[in-house]
C-alpha cells in the first residue's frame, strides 16, 4: 500500500496523462461523467455516481466499424483500426468495475467483439472506495463491496491523503510509473484505511435497499415469473424513454446502421435500448409486439436469463441510477419488492 497527499492529486493526473489517455470523473455543466482529462478539466472526485456509467470507456455510445468504397467494379473494405495506445480509467466505483465484469461475459465469450477487447487489453482500472454510499445504492445486494473496491489498483481518499494499492500487473505497472509521488504507507496508513472501509461498511448497512431479497430469481421459476400478471401492472408508467438503459453499467444492446459519408458507406454501432419500439426491429416486425413485453424483458434479463446463462451473475450491480433516473419512478428496486410482496413480504 502506497499514499500521497490529496494535493498532489493534479500532479498525478498530469503524470500519468503525459504517459497514457486518462479517463476521470469530470464536471460539465452541472453533470459529472468520465471524460479525457485536460488541465482545464473540472475534476470531481466527490460525486458518488456519474450520470452515466463509465462503460463507454470500453463500449462507446456510438462507434465506427468500417467503411466500404466502391471504385468502379471494385469493393474494397476497411475496417477501423483497433485501440492501440494504454489508457487509465481513474476513479470507477466498485459496482462500475462490476459491470465492466458483466460486459466482459458478453463481449469476450466466443466469438470475441475485436474492439471492445483491445479496450479492455489496453485499459488500466484504478477504481475509488464509496466514501458516502448514498440511499439509491444497494451494490451489496449483488455481492459488491464498495468499500473494497477490486480492480487493477484500489485507491480511498480519507482525510488529507490518497490511499493507493495495486492488485494486478497492469496495477503495479501503473504504479511504477507514478511512484515519484507515492510514498509506502506505514502501520497508520494502514489503520486509516481500514477505518475508512469500516465507516462506509455502516452507511450500507443502513441504507434502505441494502438487504433487498432475491429469492426466487436468479433462473429460478422462470416460467412463474415471465407469466405473472405482475408485469401488466408495472409496466404501465414506463415511457420508453430507455434513460434506464443509457445510465446503466451493465446494459450492453446495440444498433447497427449505415451512412452515406459522400466518401463511401460508414457502418457504426450506437447504443440501443430494450424498451424502445423498434429495438430489433427486423423485415418481418418486432419480436415484442407491446411495452409491457419490453418492460419485462429487461427485467428478465437482468434477473433471470442473464445469471441462468453466467453462472448465476446477474446484469445488475445494484449501481442505483435507474432508482435516480427514470422519469417514471420504475426500476428494478421496485420489480423485486413487487414480486416479493406478491409472494408474501419476508
Ligand atoms: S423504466 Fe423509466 S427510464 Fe426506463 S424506459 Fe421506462 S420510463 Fe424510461
Ligand atoms: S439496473 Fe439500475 S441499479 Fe442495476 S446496474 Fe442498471 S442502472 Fe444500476
């Protein structure tokens, strides 16, 4: 374990951004989300949760995948190159990492998505403990310590310091490269930093949504559940808008489509959502033909099929911004209480 002064927190950023690409939480017009870092940035380390998840780090909201030209007879293709150069991803939050994890599961089993892989070969992980969870967390629901947060280095800020330990060869790496400003952490080091994980370990405990149940999920009853009449009732205030889908760490659906770019025909992939009306629209109409059957798939998904098909790992990390964000006042909070009271309050 290494530590440095919070005030050396600019010269580090500026270290390690002379080296690699750094990502970090910053302020834009009132909103924080993860941005390259410039000089200029405005830095915030203090919001809990960015609006949006830093997944596009890896996966882009909107991406090129390559470009077809046409030269009289001949066809040619290029695809775009892949992320050749390291970067550092500083300041996740443990549910983040998680739900890089779950992307993981989706886009590097067979057959391997090329692009979001060589992200992931060049990213370094240097995640954030949550010093104040806030009420709309419930990370620990899905087995999440965000007090411990596991990446290629864990950092906590408590009081005037940085606390910095490296976990992976990526981690040390990253650390060698920085060590002009870390110093070794002494025994009082690491007593500070075990008292840090022991105060934000209290705030979960107390927070509203942190002993959520769920029994009965997790591929269980599978038929039980996408039949429930609960669904017709639920999915009524939703409005489509796929907010919930945006902010979320975890939700990995895409688009495909082409444009003319006068030069030749770019194809990209763009962020899709599960609750919009034309999500996997194809020549013959849409599989789901109504909202409510959208509305369930993605809890479904989330809840049942995904962790029927990994090895029990739900595609929730309980990160809260659906709780936060959806205009309607539906998440998944609120699907899974509504199944346990239907099936009795435990
Ligand atoms: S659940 Fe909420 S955030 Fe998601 S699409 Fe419906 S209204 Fe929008
Ligand atoms: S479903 Fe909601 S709480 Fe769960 S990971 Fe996605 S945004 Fe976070």
């Amino acid at each position: 374990m290494y530590k440095t002064a919070k005030e050396n927190l600019a010269a580090l950023f500026q270290l390690i951004a002379g080296a690699q690409e750094l990502y970090v939480p910053v302020k834009v017009s009132g909103q924080v989300n993860f941005r390259a870092w410039s000089e200029d940035a405005e830095v915030d380390l203090d919001t809990l949760k960015t609006v949006k998840s830093p997944k596009d780090v890896f996966f882009p909201q909107s991406e090129d995948l390559y470009t077809c030209k046409k030269d009289g007879k001949k066809l040619t293709i290029e695809p775009e190159a892949l992320k050749e150069q390291d970067f550092v991803v500083f300041g996740m939050k443990a549910c983040d990492v998680k739900g890089v994890e779950v992307l993981d599961k989706v886009f590097l089993a067979d057959p391997v998505d090329s692009f979001y892989a060589a992200r992931r070969e060049h990213g370094t992980i240097v995640a954030m403990a949550c010093h104040e969870p806030e009420e709309t967390c419930f990370c620990k629901v899905f087995g999440v310590d965000c007090a411990e947060p596991a990446a290629d280095v864990a950092v906590w800020m408590a009081g005037d310091a940085l606390y910095w330990n490296p976990l992976t060869e990526k981690g040390e790496a990253l650390t060698k490269s920085v060590d002009s400003l870390l110093t070794q952490a002494d025994a009082d080091a690491e007593k500070k930093v075990e008292e840090e994980k022991a105060s934000i370990r209290a705030i979960v405990e107390k927070l509203p949504y942190t002993n959520l149940s769920l029994e009965g999920w997790n591929g269980d009853m599978l038929n039980e559940k996408f039949n429930s009449e609960l669904w017709e009732e639920l999915y009524k205030p939703c409005l489509a808008c796929g907010t919930c889908t945006f902010v979320c760490p975890t939700c990995q659906c895409y688009d495909i489509k082409d444009y003319d770019t006068g030069h030749g025909i770019k194809r990209y992939r763009c962020w899709d959502s599960c609750m919009y009306s034309d999500f996997t629209m194809m020549a013959h109409g849409n599989n789901r033909t109504s909202q409510m059957q959208r509305f369930r798939q993605r809890f479904m998904h989330k809840l049942v099929y995904f962790p029927a098909n990994n090895d029990g790992m739900y595609s929730c990390v309980g990160c809260g911004r659906c709780v936060e964000k959806c205009p309607a006042s539906l998440n998944i909070v609120k699907v899974i209480k509504s199944f346990q009271k239907q099936g009795g309050d435990k």
